[in-house]
C-alpha cells in the first residue's frame, strides 16, 4: 500500500514513550537511539500533515504539555506516574498503572476516533498503549526497539538477564498488536520465531538518519575546534556507558593496540561519550578503573553526551567509530558516523550488519584481541590518503540510503495497514 505526502492515512496518531521523554539528550540514564527515533518520526510526520501527540511520563521540572518544536503539530504530554525524579526502567513496571491510570484521565475528554492509530515505543509503553487504543477503538502499532529474548541470548559477561515479566509483557503485545514495526529484517525474524508474531502484522522500517545534521565535513577543522592534535588517532565510542553497549571492549582492545605498537601511546585518544545507565549505574567508575587496569587511564577521555550538532563534529573529527554491543536492533550511531564520512567497526549482532552494510568493518563476537586486530586492520588501510577519502566516500553513500523520510514512508504503510486490516477484522481490537 503506497502512501503520499499529499494524502497521509491518518490524521492524528498518540505516540507513547512511557520510559524517557524525548525532550531528554540521548545517552543521559536510559535515552538513547528511542528517543532519537521518536523525535525524528515524530517531526517528519507533522511536516506530511499528520498531528503527533506524545506521552512520556512527567520527571523533573517538566509536567505540563509543551511543542516538540516550533510551528509543528507535535506536542510532548507529561504524565504524572510515580515520582517526579528519575526512576530505573526495571522499576517502571510498578508504576505502570498509574501511568494508565492517568493517560486515561489526560484523553477522557476527547472523542472516540481522536486518534486514528496509537504507537507505542517498548514494551512498558504498549501495556499502556493497549488500553488507549481500546478507548479510541483504534489499532495499536508496535515497536519494540530491543527485546528481552533476544537480549538475554546475547547477555554480556556479569549482565543482569531481563525479567521473565518483560518476556511475558512483550508476548502479550506481539499477540495483541494490530501491526508490528521492526527496526530491520533480522529483528521482524526474531518477533516471528521467538514470539510467533503473525507475519502479515510484522512490517519493517529501518531507523534513518539525519542527514542534515550528520554529514562529511573538515576533519583538521574539527579537530582545531575540539582541541585534538591533528595527528591524533581518534577513536570514537557513544552510547549509554553499561556492559550492553560493550565500551569495556574498546577499552581493553585500545590497550591492546598500545601493547602492540608502543609507538601509538603519544598518539592515541579513546573518546568515550555518554551517561551511566542500567547495570552500569551500580558500579559508576567502572569503566575507569579499567582504564588504570590496562594502563591507558591517560589516553581515553570520558564525557558527558552531547548535542546531535556537537556529536556531528565528533564524528567527523574522528578517524573510527566503535560499536562494540552486545546487542542492537539497528544502530543509530554506526549509521550518523558512516553519514558524516566515517569508518565503523562494529559488532556483528542484531541489526547492525544492516547499518553497517558493506562499507564497514564488523567484529565476530567480543574478545578484545579481535576488536584490536580489526581496529588495526582499520587504521592501516586509513594510512592511504587516497584509501581514507574512498572509504569516506563510499561510507557516505551508503548512509544517504537511511533517511528519516524513509522511515516514515514505511511507518504511514503500517499504519495504514493497521487501519485498514481493523476495520476488516470489524474493529475488534487484537
């Protein structure tokens, strides 16, 4: 089913992100490539003439309704649900109740059809979103963004499993749901043999990039405006800091790269961007400690996250991007690096031989002599100058293929989809 912008199918669509607001900077506690996703569907959406309201739930000074941004028909709801401050996601499910409760009470007085499709990100947020649904009498589309059996098929080592209710939470959904999103096919694969989802309601939409934001630039002017030395050998890791996303491998590998050629310790920089989070927050320094354990404590440099602009030049300014998951179901990061022009090294897991695609480097598993030897293999190749701007080149290209145009071409198909396969099934919701 072709969609236009011209002619969307639906008017107005509730997006739910029970979990984290998309008005928090990804790689800060539990927001990262979600909340990037929401922000970006979100906008295009209202740009083709669709209204977006989004509910998340209220933390912080933040508890009233505001616009995502100015002149669109996006509007971010803050739910009151539990307290006010951060809570961790494996304690949200408790006050997964209240924030029904009180989502109910934010739309009783609108009218039956309001929305024409609400879409629920992650499980916690489709439990609420099942009863919205039910109160408009609209589908339910779903997306998972990770989930528990995959993850607890790839657990990195001293991981804490996912509870077995997440397992049962995302079952009844993949039963209930109108329609299914997956982020690539890998993970439609994974929702119809792990959750024996109906394949006629799973519907792919790979997760796209910002190609305005994230482009090839000057790596020498980068450099000068971050203060690192033209000839530095940058690598570059960004995500939540906690044992899923694997920035210990970067980190024991760049020792091992050091080990290898001495020579490379008065040149190399491990930059290292984002916040602690999940099981990374019961032990904070970690990651640290760690450095000093592999005597490189002077080389990696730790920071906060950073703006989507500011993450752009440092992306650019580096000579490779490390994604060392245990598990993603894309990989936002490998895909704005490739778009600004620069090599990937990657784990091969979930979907991120789909991001990566044939113009980077991936990594079977996690042994940090691998990681160095492929790191290596790398930065070899980038010694050509002519290999480095054909390899930009090329990684460049590939992302151009990801935009969040895209995405949403392939979102509007689903809902579409859910509408029309509702009103054949006469409404009856799952």
């Amino acid at each position: 089913m072709s969609t236009t912008a011209a002619d969307p199918p639906v008017n107005r669509v509730a997006m739910i992100s029970l979990h984290t607001s998309p008005l928090t900077r990804p790689g800060t506690g539990d927001a990262g490539g979600l909340n990037v996703y929401v922000v970006e569907t979100a906008t295009r959406l209202a740009r083709r003439g669709t209204e977006v309201d989004i509910f998340t739930r209220a933390t912080g000074a933040v508890r009233e309704s505001v616009e995502l941004a100015p002149g669109l028909d996006v509007t971010v709801h803050h739910v009151p649900a539990g307290p006010f401050e951060g809570v961790p996601k494996d304690d949200l499910p408790g006050h997964l109740c209240a924030f029904a409760d009180d989502l109910s009470r934010h739309v009783a007085g609108l009218a039956e059809g309001h929305y024409d499709v609400i879409h629920a990100h992650y499980w916690l947020s489709g439990q609420a979103g099942g009863l919205t649904a039910r109160r408009f009498d609209v589908p339910l589309v779903q997306t998972m963004h990770t989930m528990a059996r995959v993850k607890n098929a790839a657990l990195a080592a001293g991981d804490t499993p996912e509870p077995q209710q997440r397992v049962e939470g995302e079952q009844e959904l993949v039963d209930a749901a109108d329609a299914l999103v997956a982020n690539t096919p890998a993970e439609a694969r994974d929702l119809i043999e792990r959750y024996a989802a109906a394949p006629e309601r799973v519907h792919v939409a790979p997760p796209g990039v910002a190609l305005e934001t994230f482009r090839p630039g000057d790596r020498d002017a980068a450099r000068r405006e971050l203060g690192l030395p033209p000839d530095a050998v940058v690598l570059l890791f960004v995500g939540r800091i906690q044992p899923l996303k694997g920035p210990d491998v970067l980190v024991r590998a760049a020792a091992e790269l050091v080990r290898r050629d001495p020579g490379l310790r008065d040149r190399l920089v491990v930059s290292v961007l984002g916040g602690l989070s999940g099981s990374g927050l019961a032990a904070p320094q970690a990651l640290q400690r760690l450095a000093v354990a592999e005597g490189i404590e002077d080389l990696v440099d730790f920071g906060p996250p950073v703006s989507r602009a500011e993450l752009a030049q440092r992306m650019v300014a580096a000579d490779l991007v490390a994604v060392p998951s245990h598990n993603e179901s894309f990989g936002l990061v490998a895909i704005e690096a490739l778009a600004c022009g620069t090599p990937v090294v990657a784990a091969r897991v979930g979907g991120l031989p789909l991001a990566v695609g044939e113009v980077g480097v991936l990594v079977d598993g996690h042994d940090p002599g691998d990681w160095a030897s492929a790191l290596q293999g790398a930065l070899h190749r980038l010694e050509d100058p002519t290999e480095r701007a054909a390899w930009s080149a090329r990684a460049a290209e590939h992302a151009q293929a990801y935009s969040w145009d895209r995405t949403v071409d392939a979102l509007l198909e689903a809902y579409a989809a859910a509408v029309d396969a509702r009103a054949h099934r006469g409404g009856h919701h799952g």
